[in-house]
C-alpha cells in the first residue's frame, strides 16, 4: 500500500515542501498556544478553572426548580 503512495508522491514536482509546512504550521500553533497560556493572568487562569463546578451547581439548580 505505500509503494503505491509513495510511488503517486514522487511523479509530483515540489512535493518535498508539504512535510516543511506541515513542520511549521505544528510548530507554530504549539508556540503561540504555549505563549498565550504563560502570559494569561491569574485570575483568568481562575476563572477557567472553575467552569466545570459552576456547570455542576446551574445543573443541581435546574434539578430543584424542575428544568
């Protein structure tokens, strides 16, 4: 099965340059998701972690009322 990709890969001319770019579109998507994260504040790292707990109390909420 790859001797038939391969082989399909080689007849095309720059081909060579997709493994590059897909390189550094990962690359770069780590790297700006690691500098995003490193200058959050505080107290949005916070705030985000607490999303899983307010869902938990607007649902036992809803549960008393009768939603």
């Amino acid at each position: 099965m790859l001797r038939f990709i391969k082989h399909n890969l080689t007849s095309i001319d720059g081909v060579s340059i997709y493994p590059i770019i897909s390189l550094l579109i990962f690359f770069l998507f780590f790297a700006v998701m690691i500098t995003w994260v490193y200058r959050m504040r505080k107290t949005e790292v916070e705030e985000l972690s607490n999303i899983p707990f307010e869902n938990e109390e607007n649902e036992g909420f809803q549960q008393e009322i009768g939603f």
